[in-house]
C-alpha cells in the first residue's frame, strides 16, 4: 500500500456498483507507506465488500489471483504487462 499505486481507487468505483451485485474487493499486498494499512482497516469496517489480506507468500497471492474474475490495476507509474 503506498500513493503511488492509488490502492483506494478501486473503492471509488466500489461505491458506484450496487451493494446487492455479488462483487467482492480482495486487496493483496503489505503497507510500504506509513498510515495506509490502518486506512485499509478502516475500509474494512466500512465496506463489507472489501478485504485487505495484507501481504501474503506468493503461492498464495497468485494462487487467490488466479481464482479471481477481475484484477484491477490502479497504479499511477505501470503498465498492465509489467505487472502481471
């Protein structure tokens, strides 16, 4: 979690989705900048459809991606191919 990557923009899109849709936010990856994991424990709260699993081993992560419908890249500075 850090500025760069905008992790909280998918929750801007999440508020325009109809809370009865069967649509889920799982957010994988650990706070690289100070203040965020506690932000993405207060969405949590919040917001019903939306997980922070923080950091997980990498079989893991790409094990939960790979079960997943939709990924949802919302980084200011990389392309799509770079990062999946």
């Amino acid at each position: 979690l850090r500025k760069v990557k905008d992790p909280f923009l998918i929750l801007d899109a999440l508020r325009e989705i109809p809370v009865t849709s069967q649509i889920r936010v799982i957010h994988l990856g650990g706070e690289l900048e100070a203040g965020y994991a506690h932000r993405a424990r207060e969405w949590m709260q919040r917001e019903p459809r939306y997980t922070w699993k923080n950091e997980l081993p990498r079989p893991r992560a790409l094990a939960l991606m790979g079960e997943s419908h939709l990924c949802v890249l919302t980084s200011r500075s990389e392309g799509g191919p770079s990062v999946i």
